[in-house]
C-alpha cells in the first residue's frame, strides 16, 4: 500500500526531505503523498522514512490503494527507471 498522512499533521517538514521517491509534497492544508509515487521506501530501505520520523504518528497505510510488497517493488523500478 502507499501511504497517506492524517488530517493530525502538524506541517512540521521533517517526512519531505526523508523521501527517496519525492512522493511527499506540501498541500493545501497538510503534507500529502503522491500514491503513484510512494513504495514506503521498498527498494531503498526496510521501513518507511517518512513514518520513522514523523514526530505525530501520522502517516499510515492508505486503505484506498493496497498494494503487495511486489508491487511496490514493481512500482520502484518503474520510478528507478
């Protein structure tokens, strides 16, 4: 699955930067991740930056675009090019 940040974003900076996919972008409101862009980091690391840093625990799995760890594979290798 890609991953989505809760409406608990506190617009704090620290996931933009930890993306290796520059998936996470600055909204309207909050920060927002792109789901054609997001792997959770697989093929860069084992967790997921952005969650390992985010002071507020609010990034999570999006429900809406479930994806298997080949998948995300896939989808990085696509992005790799």
């Amino acid at each position: 699955m890609s991953l989505i940040i809760t409406d608990e974003c506190i617009n704090c900076d620290v996931c933009e930067p930890e993306c290796p996919n520059d998936a996470i972008a600055q909204g309207d409101e909050i920060y927002v991740i792109d789901s054609n862009l997001c792997t959770e980091c697989v093929g860069h690391f084992d967790q997921s930056q952005c969650i390992e840093v985010c002071p507020v625990d609010c990034i999570i799995k999006d429900v809406n675009h479930p994806e298997s760890p080949e998948e995300l594979m896939a989808k990085y290798n696509r992005i790799a090019g």
